[in-house]
C-alpha cells in the first residue's frame, strides 16, 4: 500500500482529495434528505 501511495504521489495524483469530495458531497446530500440513511425513505 506504501508502495502504492507512493507511486501516485509521484505521478502528482492526490486520491485523498477525491475520496474527501466524494464524502462531503455524501453529507450535504444527507443533511438535504438527498440519500436515504439506514434504508428509510428521504424526507420521513
């Protein structure tokens, strides 16, 4: 994994960025009832 890491920082390639977008678009999602939580609905 190490190995990994390394080779994309090498490359400029910042995956970490990726996956923090990804979650935060996941929460104003949620807070706007956008994404179901626990399998309930959105909006009940």
């Amino acid at each position: 994994m190490l190995a990994f890491d390394q080779e994309l920082k090498q490359q400029g390639i910042n995956p970490g960025t990726s996956a923090d977008l990804v979650v935060a678009s996941l929460f104003a999602a949620t807070l706007l009832e956008w994404v179901p939580i626990s399998g309930e609905s959105a909006g009940k």
